[in-house]
C-alpha cells in the first residue's frame, strides 16, 4: 500500500467514526427528548377516558398463524381480552400442518359460516371461515398456505370490515391496554395512517392467561441478548427516527394501521421477506408522490410481548431472513436515497438504513478480516490498531447502555434491580461473540439476497411459560 | 495522495481515538450510573406514592362518606405536594358522579390556583394537565377558561378541553365546544363526534345549527353529522335533508348525511334520498341504498331497491339485499387462482 493509499484509510476511518459517534449521539439525544416528552403526556391523560369515550375506531386485529398449534389458544385469549371495546380478531391460518385450527376450534367452539371479502386483494384460496359460538368478537379463516405472512395478512385484509387493523404475529400477547395507547395518534391526527407498538421479549416471563403477569430477564443468555437489542432497538432507535418524522418501520409483529391506505396500495408485497418494513416505505413513497399530508407515528407505550428464538440455529435464519428482507426493500426504494421529495424519510431515515443498518455489518465484518491481515502483514501500527478497535466497542456499549437508561427513565419495564444490572453487562457482554455471530448472520443474509433465497426458514415455538 | 486530501498524522489519529475512546467510556459510566439510579429513584418514587396513597385514601373516604368536611380536606397539605394530590383526586373524579364528586371538587378547591398557574406553563403537557384537573374538578365547569383552552396551540391541550366540556352538566357547554369545532378540523372524525355526542340530547339543536352553518368546514360538518347519528336526534332530518340540495356539498358530507337520514328520517327525507340511488359514485349509491332500504315508503322504492340488486357493484348490491331480506350475494373470488390441488373458497 502506499502512503497516500494509507491517508485516504484514515480518513476513511474517520469519516465512518464520525458517522457512527453522529449517529449514535444525535439518536440517543432525540430518543431522550421523545421520551421525555411521553413521560408528560402520559401524566397528563388516562387511558380510562379515552376507554370511555362513547365512539372508538372499530379494529380487526390480524392475526396470521401457521403451525402455531402451541401458543394458538394462549394468544387469542390474550387478543380477546385485550381493553377495546370495539374490536375483532380475525386469526387466518395459513395452511398449517399441525393442529392449529383443531385447537382453536376445541378452545373456541368454531362454527362454519360465510365471510366474504370486503375488498379485492390478491391471496391464496380461503378454504373456510369459523365463528366462535362462545365469543362472537373471533372469526376464523382457513386458508391455503400463501408462502408467507404477507399472503395470510392480506387474506385477513381483504376479510377486514373496520377502518383500522391491527397487524400481529401468531405468538403476540397485546399488553391489555395496548390497543387503546396506539389508537390515540389515530384519534388526536386525522392524518395518521399507521402507528408503531413496541414489541417486547417475554421468554423467562410468568404469562398467565395470556397476560404477562412478572415482566423477568430470561434464562437462556441467547434471549437475554435479544432482550437487550430490543430495548436498543424500541426504546432509543424508533424513538428517535420517530420524533423527526422519518420513521421507516412499523414492526408486524404490533402494526395499527388505516385499512383504506393499505388497501389502496394492494395490501402486502409477499414478494418480499420484510414486508412490514416494505409497506411502510411504500406508504411513505405512495403518499409524497400523491401529495397526500400522511403521518407514520410510534407509540412506545403500546406493548406486544413475543416470543424470541432459544436456539442458535433459528436465530440465525430469522437475522439471515430479516438482513435478506432489507437488502430487497432497500434496493426495490433506491429511488428515495437523499431524494428530497420524499422528505425526511428519503434524506435521513433511508440513508441510515443504507449506511449503518444493511453496509454495517460489511463494514464492521471488512475491519475484523482487515486488522487480523494487517496484524499477520505486520502492516499496521498495533496500539492504534486496537485502540480504535476498543473505540468501536465503547460506542456500541454506550448506545445500548443509553437505550437501558431511557427504558428506565421512560417505562421501567423491568423493574428489578438485578435485570437492570444484567442489561448493562449485557451491553458490554455481548461484544464478545453475540455481535459477531449477528454479523455472520446478516452477511449470509446479504449472500442469500444475492442467490434471491425466499425461504422464511422454519421458527420453533416452545410456548410461554404459565404460571 | 490525491490533491485536495489533508494529511492525517497516525499521531493525531491515534490521540482523537484515544479521546474519544476515554469520553465513551466515561458516557458509559455515566449513563449506567443514571440507568442504576433512576431505576432506584423509580423505585424509591413507587414507594412514596404508596405511602401517600395510604395515607389520604382514609380522609378521601371519610370525605366521600360525608364524615369529613371538604374544607378540612386539603389542610395541611404542603406546597410540594399539591401536583401530587390534584393527580390522585384526578383519578377518583374520573369515576365519580353526582353529589360525590361535588364533594370531591370542594375539597380540591384550595388546590385549584396551583392548577391555574400551570395553565401558563411552556410544557403542553402541563397545561393539558391542568386543564383536566380545572375541568373535573371545579364546582362549576370554567367555560371560560375551557373556551380559552379549546383555542390553545396544542391540539392535545385543545382535545382535553374538549373532553372537559364533554363531560360537564352545564347547559353553555355545548356551544361552547361547538364555537370553536373547526380547532378540531385535524382530529379523527370519529373521536369529536363521540365528544360531541357525550353532551347527550340537550346538545342536539346546537350541533344542527353548526351543522348547516355556512362557515363550518367539512370535518367539523361530518363530525356533526355523525353525533346526530349517534344521538337519533330526529330534530335534525329536515335541515339535514335541505344540506343535500346545496349545491358542491363534498361527497363525505353528503355519505355522511345519508346515513343519518337512514336512522332519523321520514317520509320527505326518503325523496331526497332517491336521486343518490342513481348517482355515478358507488359510494354514495352504497349508502343511499341502505338508506332508502331502511326509510322505504311506496312500492316504487322496492322496485327501486330490487333494481339495485343488479348493479355492478357488489357492494350496492350487498347493501339492497340486506335492506330487502334477500340472500347476499357474494362478491368475486380473489382475483389469484388456486394452487393445484386447492379447493377454492
């Protein structure tokens, strides 16, 4: 290499340090005035009057299953008792091979009926529609299997009588007054077309007729990393791109959202494997384009709880098949990167996602190939070498360490000191082997995009622990 | 090197990273501190308010049963803690009614200026606060002051106002809250009817009359509309029927205004009803189909609807079957074939 090969690396050093540092500061610091904020609003309003209040927007809460057979009963049960007064669960089973609907149907007195589509959506065949005999607020669809959840969505979509529904995953236990938190912007901003919910772990937590009873760190130390990344991930990260109005994903797992502007764009893409992430920048692209004032909002309050992998194995596919859905999106909306008719979302959020989220782990992954090379060359100054090293590390932890801080500060979520404890080793721990697995995962994520995979892989579920 | 990149000396290089790497590190020991402290000062908050709680729920309920005099109720109260006794009386006065709650709002009378004085804060939220407190807890509802607050530049602070008036008895309260509708152009539909709605019948003539004035704009119009509904407030099947022949009426008022007359209307309002039967907008023809179904008066409008049953959207078609006890037809298949193999639905 020659000198002036060696400047431009140093500079290029830089210029990633000072991303990153920016990045990190600036997310961290909008997070922390989010919350802020939240904090006085939710002093300041109860969700028992807006409960109250004689007219809520009616919700179908989607919930697409499929070989869910043992948390089926545990999570409808919990979408039943969920607070609303105005809703209905739609379960669409897609095609499962396990006894999905025979537990439903045992669980639930399911009777045959007709339910037609309200709109005209592209879906796999829908084989029967159930009612509950014992709870009328729950309709069943059994559909054939559609290759993913964006076909079992749509089904359920194209089913969906109210002007707001829900998008969950078959596992997800809506905190009981979820519903009525992420509701709110819908009822405060005409404008709001979809609305965020903070999906939380609930592996090692006591769950009680489908109701998260005691809020614990998990056992397995798989999860507990999980747990830490979704605290990173939701209580700073969406919360910050959130309060600058350039928010580009609206978790499926906990999505609220205007039934006629997702049905004007044709529903899900099952084209793609992140297609919660792709609706929403298709929303953001739709709405510019068209001139219509739109906004997409997060409500951090509002809790789903979801089970995460245990095992290294379905880890990794679900980071492989998550990195895989966002190489797809990203290039399929090149066209809003720094474009400026697309607002905040096409000059701040989508650059983000380019720069830090997908080329992150490249970059991350090019420096440890790198520095072991430049190490074994003899060609690099070793103490700058691993001081840097040790900077990365430090910025990493500091960004998780800030995420716990805000959680503390804005929910309190897990309230006992040893968890908190845990979640700050955790955000040092996990330097050390976790992160560099996640890397690995979401390269073969890039590679499988390239060799355009389209398998979602196969997720275990082992069931919520009851008390 | 190319021209135009600055040297960067490993020195210099390794002394910003060596800074940056102690200021991270003292982040971190910083922010882990705060983490620790406020889940401790959480912690620690939790238990006051437990104390506190114990120790005025007794005099709230020996308050509410009339065995202590609502004067005596807030003596002795420091000055730090008025925030946090205005936010425990606010979460009773939510549920109570009537005389208990007039005793509740006496009892809070002492407290109300400190709530005043927040309504000039810089926060909104503090201010919605305090307009929430001012509105559940006054003797009498401050119309004016809600009025004020109803124009505040925070729509949330404006929506709690709203809400206030809502739920007060005072006769003014209506109109109040109907001077000032258009603030609430922004606000979902269904979430100002409801609060329009809350008012209850004696709020019926003033929101026709908001109704049909010329200067209200269509959200407000449409919410209206829709706490006449709501409320059956039959009163307003005239002018809501004279509303449809003004001329550039935009078409979620006039779909709005069918609806109504579906639940409200007679004979006179069926004949304004029939033209939109024929209207080339399928959603205005869905909504006077089942408004006609539900008001019909002659045999020309049966005829009428069994001639919807064969218009071309299924949704009409639906909506006059429904209305004439027939079989619903059921819309096209999803437009994707099935899978071989597949029975379709």
């Amino acid at each position: 290499m020659t000198p002036s090969l060696f400047h431009l690396v140093d500079w290029a050093v830089l210029g990633f340090v000072a991303l990153v540092v920016g990045h990190y500061l600036v997310g961290s610091g909008l997070a922390l005035a989010a919350l802020l904020q939240l904090r006085g609003r939710l002093s300041s309003s109860s969700i028992e009057e807006l409960a109250s209040a004689a007219t809520l927007p009616p919700i179908t809460l989607l919930v697409p299953m499929y070989n869910e057979g043992v948390v089926a009963v545990e999570a409808v049960h919990a979408l039943l008792g969920v607070e609303y007064p105005t809703k209905e669960v739609l379960v669409i089973d897609d095609g499962s091979t396990d006894d999905t609907v025979a537990r439903l149907h045992e669980a639930f007195d399911l009777e045959e009926v007709v339910r037609p589509p309200m709109a005209d959506i592209p879906h796999a065949p829908v084989r029967t529609a159930y009612h509950s005999r014992t709870r009328p607020e729950l309709w069943v669809l059994s559909k054939a299997n559609g290759g993913g959840k964006a076909d079992a969505v749509n089904a359920g979509l194209a089913h969906a009588r109210t002007p707001l529904f829900c998008m969950l995953d078959g596992d997800s236990l809506l905190a009981r007054d979820a519903l009525l938190r992420a509701v709110r912007p819908f009822l405060d901003d005409a404008e709001t077309v979809a609305v965020g919910g903070t999906v939380g772990i609930v592996n090692g937590s006591r769950v009680r007729h489908g109701r998260v009873e005691e809020l614990r760190m998990p056992t397995s130390w798989l999860a507990r990393f999980q747990v830490l990344e979704y605290v990173r991930a939701f209580s700073a990260a969406r919360t910050a791109w959130d309060h600058v109005g350039a928010l580009l994903i609206v978790s499926g797992a906990f999505g609220l959202f205007r039934r006629d502007a997702v049905v004007a764009l044709g529903g899900l893409d099952d084209d793609t494997v992140g297609e919660d992430m792709e609706l929403i920048l298709r929303l953001h692209r739709t709405l510019r384009e068209a001139g219509t004032p739109y906004r997409i909002g997060y409500a951090p309050d509002a809790v789903s709880w979801t089970e995460c992998p245990e095992s290294l194995a379905v880890l990794g596919r679900q980071r492989d098949r998550w990195h895989r859905g966002l190489a797809q999106i990203l290039w399929r909306h090149r066209r809003m990167l720094f474009n400026p008719r697309y607002g905040k979302a096409g000059l701040l959020g989508f650059p983000a996602y380019v720069f830090v989220e997908f080329l992150g782990p490249v970059v991350e992954a090019l420096g440890y190939v790198g520095l072991a090379v430049l190490l074994a060359l003899g060609m690099v100054d070793v103490p700058l070498a691993l001081l840097l090293l040790a900077l990365a590390v430090a910025l990493g932890v500091a960004q998780s360490v800030a995420a716990v801080a805000l959680e503390q500060l804005a929910f309190r979520r897990y309230t006992r000191l040893r968890d908190v404890l845990l979640l700050l080793f955790l955000s040092v721990a996990e330097n050390v082997g976790y992160r560099q697995l996640t890397v690995w995962w979401r390269l073969k994520g890039i590679v499988s995009y390239f060799r355009k995979t389209t398998s979602w892989g196969v997720m275990t579920r082992t069931g919520f622990q009851t008390s | 090197m190319p021209p135009g990149v600055p040297d960067v000396s490993e020195h210099a290089l390794a002394e910003l990273a060596t800074a940056l790497a102690w200021a991270s590190l003292a982040f971190v020991a910083l922010v882990a501190l705060v983490a620790v402290g406020l889940n401790r000062w959480a912690w620690w908050a939790e238990r006051r308010r437990a104390a506190r709680e114990a120790r005025w729920t007794p005099r709230l309920l020996a308050l509410l049963d009339g065995e202590l005099a609502p004067e005596a109720f807030a003596s002795g109260l420091r000055r730090r803690q008025r925030a946090d006794m205005l936010r425990f009386l606010v979460t009773y006065a939510i549920r109570l009614r009537a005389a208990d709650r007039q005793r509740l709002a006496k009892a809070a009378t002492p407290l109300l200026p400190y709530a005043r004085e927040r309504l000039a804060s810089w926060s909104p939220e503090r201010r919605a606060f305090a307009v929430r407190a001012l509105g559940l807890l006054s003797v009498r509802t401050p119309l004016v002051t809600l009025g004020a607050a109803l124009r505040d530049p925070s729509r949330r602070v404006a929506l709690t106002a709203a809400r206030a008036l809502a739920q007060s008895r005072s006769p003014r309260a209506p109109h109040v809250m109907l001077s000032a509708l258009s603030r609430f152009g922004g606000a979902h539909t269904a979430n100002v009817a409801s609060l329009l709605a809350s008012f209850g019948l004696r709020a019926g003539a003033p929101i026709t009359a908001a109704l049909v004035h010329p200067r209200t704009d269509a959200r407000a119009r449409v919410a209206a509309v829709e706490a006449l509904r709501q409320l059956s407030y039959v009163p307003a099947a005239g002018p809501a029927r004279a509303l449809l022949d003004r001329p550039g009426l935009d078409l979620e008022t006039t779909a709005a205004v069918l609806r109504l007359l579906a639940g409200v209307g007679g004979a006179r309002e069926a004949a304004a009803v029939r033209p939109f039967v024929d209207s080339p907008d399928d959603v205005l023809r869905i909504h006077a189909v089942g408004a006609l179904g539900r008001l019909q008066c002659g045999p020309e409008d049966a005829v009428r609807l069994r001639r919807a049953l064969r218009d071309p959207n299924v949704w009409v078609a639906r909506q006059a079957a429904e209305t004439l006890g027939q079989p619903v037809p059921r819309p096209a298949p999803p437009r994707r074939q099935p899978a071989p193999g597949e029975v379709p639905s």
